[in-house]
C-alpha cells in the first residue's frame, strides 16, 4: 500500500508540473501571437518603411553650377569634372602614416598636405576631405588596385568651378569654396525646402556674384532610389530624378574691357568704374591687384593664402566699393551742382584767386592753380581752382553741403548687386556726433567745412559711388542702382529675365544748371588739366582731374613726393563722362599713390573711352607706357579691339546668348554708347 501511495503523489506531482508547463508554452504562444499582431497589425506601416529605407538608400544627385557669361557671351565661370582622391579621418586611423603610404602610390605634394591640414581644422572627423585633386585615370587605377592597404581613403567623381581668364574680374565674380562649421549652423535656419537643396552640396559661393547670386547659381538637387544588399552595396537603381542645373548669368560687364582696364594698372593699385548712365548697368568693375579664385575651389594651402590675406597690397580688398578715398578736386563737380541747385553761387559768380584762402588764421593753398585770378564757375572747375571752392564751402556749410550731396548717394549703399559695399563717408554735424565719443570730437569746427569743398577732410567715398554720381549729375538727375547682372537664363526653358538696377526718383535739376555743368567739364580734356590725354580724341567727353592725399601733412608742410614713402603718396583721381552732351558711360578711377590725376589716372580713362567709343585697343608701345604711368595722349597706332585675344582659356557659350546679343562695341557702333 505504502508504495501504491507514493506512485499516486509522483503522478499526482508530474502532472501538476505537466500543467504548468503546458500553461507557460501557452502563455508563450500568447505572447509571441500578441507581438505578432502589434507588429503586423499596428506597427505594419512604421515597420514597412524601415524595411524598405533599409533596402533602399536614396543618393542624392548634386546638380551643375550655373555659368557666368558677359554681355558679349564669353564664358567667365563654367564647370568640369574630375576624379578626387578623398580621406575620412573618422576611419582613417593615423593619418600622417596613411598619407605618406599614400604618396608612395601617387603624387602629393607638400601643398596638397597643407591644404589638407587647413580642412581638417575647418571641418568635422567623419566629413570626406581631398587630399588630391584631377587624377588622371592611371592615378586612378593604382589607388583602387591598393585600396585594400588605405582604409578611409576613396576615390570620387566631382565637379569642380572653373574660372577659364583666371585673375581677370575676380573682385566682381567672387569664388566658391567648401562650406565651412559656421554656414553649416546658418543653414539650419533656412526652410526644409532650402535645406534638402543641399544635400550633398559641398561647395557655396563665398565672395561676388557667386555668393550673391547663390540661390540662381546652385540649382535643383535630384535624388536616385538605389537597391542595396545587406552589406550595403548597390545593387540597381529603382527610380532617379535628374538634377536641374543652376541658371546662367548674363553680366553688364564687357570682360574685354574688364581685362583692358587690369592690364592698364599695372602693379598699381587702385580701382576703376564704368557705368551707363541711362540704365545703371556696370561695363567695367575694376580693382587691382587681382587673384586668381581658381586657387579657393579645392581649397587654398595656408602659404597661398597668408601671402594674399597678409600682402601689403591688399589683394583681397574689393577696391571697387569697399575702398573709400578723399575725393581730391574730382568733387568740386558736385559741389558746383550743389551751388547752382542750392542758389549759393549762379555760373557767372566771379570769385578771386589769388592761390590762397585765409580763415581763422590759417593759410589753406591752391597748389593745382598756377595761373589764379578772377574765376567764374566753369573757369573753377577747367582750372581746378581751390579757392573758389574754399570760399564756396564757406559760404554753404557742412549740413547744406551734406543735403546736397546725399540725394547723389554719397555716404550710403549705391545698393549694387554685391554683398559687403561700404557706406563711405558724407560728413555733417549729426555725423559727427554719431562717430566720435568725446564731446570736443563731437563738436564741428568751421575751419572743418573748407577743405571739404575741395574733397578732403572728412570725405571718403568709392569709385563705384564717384561714378555713380556723376552719370546722375551729367543725365540731368537720372537715378538707377547699379547692376553687374544684366539677365538670368534659365537653362531649361531658355528663357531670359531682365535685371534691371531699380530707377529711383530723378533728381530736379534744372536742365540749365545741367548744361552749365557740362559745359565745364568739357572744357577740362579740350583746355583744362587732362588735355594732353585727350588731345586727339574722336569724340567729346567731360572730365575733372584729382589728386587726394593719402596722409595728412602738417600745417605749413610743403608736399615732396620723392621724400614720401610710396604708401603714403597722394592718390590720382579722374571722372569723366562720353559723349558729353549724351553721356552713354560714366567713369571714376584712382590710381593709389600715383601723384597727379592728370598723369596716371586720366590716361587710362582716355583708352576706356577709346575702346568703347571707337572699337580700339591700345597698340602694346602705348599698353607698356600706360602700366608705367609715362603715357598721355595715345602711342602708336591703335588695335582693333575684337582682335585682341584675352588671357586665360577664354570661350564663347554661343547657347547662352541669342543672335539678338550685339558686342559693345557693335552696339556703340550703331547707338553712340554701351546699351
């Protein structure tokens, strides 16, 4: 019986676990049905699009750059593409190590080691950095057939900017470069819209009109859904949308003026702007010295940029509109229009000149005038008497003056197509108050107004600024901000949209004043200080001569240029205007340090005009005396312009301009001026 009971008990013990068994399997089949179902059932689409993002991965397709053409179709910023060999140093492990392995298998030079050194300090660990650039297809080949030896190292396919004239026009068309950590965060504000555009975007404009042209330049970023296996490769492509390359743009600029103007420099430095009156479009956009923006696409070495940033010529400085000059006697134009528009002074107002102008004790000079004597307002500006512009200054004072000279856009943004133009300087009571802490800086002090009149003191301006005043002086009032982009193209449609420089009120000038104006500046080329420039000439323009000091010399102080040190020498100045009686072009040009405006700075407007009036190109005796400064009236006999080859691997994008694109001076040819 005893044993009976015990079988009973076991019996009893094993179903009891049988069923616990039983009811954890169950309880197991439960759960893994439950999970089942919420993953079938309620996390069916969140699970389905991970399955297929892990299929699939969408690359994005980077699209073209837009081209930069001239007015005449001459290509001035294009693309090509090339092979990279590429290093991300997240995988990379030491780098010296894996570079000098991999200089065993191509060439890297020490400058491609620098400029490798400036991109890592710029960018993140896991980001792909070039450390070569335009491989040739052997190069190629030997880095693939060793890659298994280079870990983190790639080669890609890129496109890369291309500038074909090299330094030509470089302040005007700016240069692009990798985007660096501080516009990566300034992305993140844009719209999701604008930020997806830039998947994969590498490059961005930084300076010109590649960096304010941006948004037309980039283009449309397409995308290719590709099927890949579980080690990630692709295995075909599913669906692809191309990407919409980025829209041309159609410059003002004739470029083979813009490299005329240059080569005229020299290793001057200075600036130099031509505008067209009747519309604000910009010919000629000149500051020198140059660089050539070919070096920032893949990365400029540290050398190559210390040599530029640190040069004491400033390569880098857009001369044009950020470098703002005492205007010299190129102002007293304006402030004759002042005069006239204000009632000071009428043109037969006679003043007299005895080469000097006493106030408060102190002896202000006419050193430009060597004749003196009774001045009326044209023999004032023919004659650059400084006295009559003294006494004028006098007798307007510092806020009048300022009145009159704002409406001209001194002292603000003439508001052109560029990022980074400087106001310049436009004194005046409030002004100075605004500028300086102390209450004894604050205050203005009437001696301050007189060499105002003559463009010193407190003046600063631009050439572009120069130059577009005086296309409003000489139009009668005709106001326009200037423009460097004549047309965008779309390259899809092919279709052209104007941009026009917006037209702002006319100025009220009385068309008498007008042509009292005029008629003064015309006399400065035919028997004033830049006649021997112009003797000759075939055509009738306007001009005034300028001479600026670059340092101020103490009271009493006689000027001799052979004892300054050439950094500290006047600068030469020259405005001018052509036809002048319907001005098509309207011109300012300094000459840093160059002394007399009459000697350096006239000459070259002179060839401007040449060219745009005539079609001619300076002979090479004449080109070599201009650089040197030694040059009047032009040498030898003179080239056709279309027959001068330009620097550089220049080329013509015939698609991007129709039959109806005339060259400038084809178009001066028929119309007496650039349209």
């Amino acid at each position: 019986m005893t044993e009976l009971k015990d079988l009973d008990r076991e019996l009893g013990s094993f179903r009891g676990r049988l069923l616990a068994a039983a009811a954890f399997v169950l309880l197991a089949f439960a759960l893994l049905a439950a999970r089942l179902v919420y993953l079938q059932v309620f996390r069916h689409d969140d699970l389905a699009l991970q399955a297929e993002a892990n299929r699939i991965a969408v690359v994005p397709v980077v699209p073209n750059r837009g081209l930069i053409v001239d007015r005449n179709g001459i290509v001035l910023a294009s693309n090509y593409s090339a092979y990279t060999v590429e290093i991300t140093p997240s995988r990379a492990g030491p780098l010296e190590p894996l570079i000098d392995e991999l200089a065993t298998i191509i060439e890297i030079t020490p400058r491609d080691r620098r400029r490798f050194k400036r991109l890592l300090e710029e960018s993140k660990n896991f980001e792909s950095l070039p450390i070569r650039t335009r491989l040739g297809e052997d190069e190629v080949a030997r880095i693939i057939a060793q890659r298994f030896r280079l870990p983190g190292v790639e080669v890609k396919a890129r496109l890369f900017r291309s500038y074909p004239l090299g330094d030509v026009g470089s302040h005007l068309l700016g240069y692009i470069g990798r985007i660096n950590q501080a516009e990566k965060r300034a992305m993140e504000d844009w719209a999701d819209e604008d930020q997806a555009n830039y998947n994969g975007t590498e490059y961005i404009g930084k300076l010109g009109l590649e960096q304010a042209y941006e948004s037309e330049l980039h283009g449309s970023t397409g995308y290719e859904k590709m099927e890949t296996s579980a080690a990630g490769r692709a295995v075909r492509r599913l669906d692809s949308q191309g990407a919409t390359p980025g829209n041309t743009l159609v410059l003002s600029i004739d470029i083979r003026l813009q490299a005329l103007a240059e080569t005229m420099f020299g290793n001057r430095r200075g600036a130099l702007v031509a505008i067209d009156p009747r519309s604000g479009e910009v010919l000629a956009f000149v500051s020198k010295p140059t660089f050539d923006p070919n070096l920032f696409v893949d990365g400029i070495d540290v050398d190559s940029w210390r040599e530029l940033n640190e040069s004491i010529d400033k390569p880098l400085l857009n001369r044009a509109m950020r470098g703002t000059y005492p205007p010299g006697s190129t102002y007293k134009p304006f402030m004759a229009m002042a005069a006239l528009d204000s009632g000071k002074r009428s043109p037969t107002t006679l003043i007299n000149d005895p080469g000097y102008f006493m106030f408060g004790g102190h002896r202000f000079g006419s050193p430009e005038n060597e004749r003196g004597g009774i001045m009326d307002m044209r023999r004032s500006i023919v004659e650059s008497s400084n006295v009559y512009y003294y006494t004028l200054a006098n007798e307007m004072g510092v806020d009048l003056i300022h009145d009159q000279m704002a409406p001209l856009g001194f002292g603000r943004k003439t508001g052109i197509d560029l990022e980074g133009e400087l106001t310049g300087d436009l004194p005046s009571t409030d002004w100075k108050r605004q500028r300086f802490k102390k209450p004894e800086q604050q205050r203005w002090y009437a001696g301050e107004t007189i060499s105002l009149g003559i463009g010193q003191g407190y003046n600063n301006f631009t050439m572009l600024q120069m130059a577009n005043a005086l296309g409003t002086v000489v139009t009668g009032g005709l106001r326009f901000q200037p423009r460097l982009v004549r047309e965008i193209e779309d390259v899809v449609t092919g279709q052209r949209r104007r941009v026009a420089g917006a037209a702002l009120e006319p100025l009220p000038y009385k068309p008498e004043h007008v042509e009292v104006l005029r008629n003064a500046l015309a006399g400065v080329p035919v028997e004033g200080t830049s006649r021997a420039s112009f003797a000759g000439a075939g055509y009738a323009s306007g001009g005034k001569t300028g001479t600026a000091q670059a340092v101020g010399a103490r009271a009493n102080e006689k000027y001799n240029a052979a004892k300054v040190e050439e950094h500290k020498r006047d600068h030469a100045l020259y405005i001018a205007a052509a036809p002048i009686n319907e001005p098509t072009v309207a011109l300012a040009v300094i000459v840093e340090n160059a002394g007399w405006g009459s000697d350096s700075a006239a000459p070259i407007a002179r060839r401007v005009f040449d060219y745009l009036l005539l079609g001619q190109y300076p002979s090479e005796e004449d080109m070599a005396a201009v650089r040197e400064g030694k040059a009047k009236a032009p040498l030898g006999k003179p080239r056709r312009a279309t027959d001068i080859a330009l620097p550089g691997n220049a080329l013509v994008q015939s698609a991007a301009l129709p039959a109806r694109a005339l060259s400038t001076t084809a178009a001066l040819a028929s119309s007496g001026g650039p349209r």
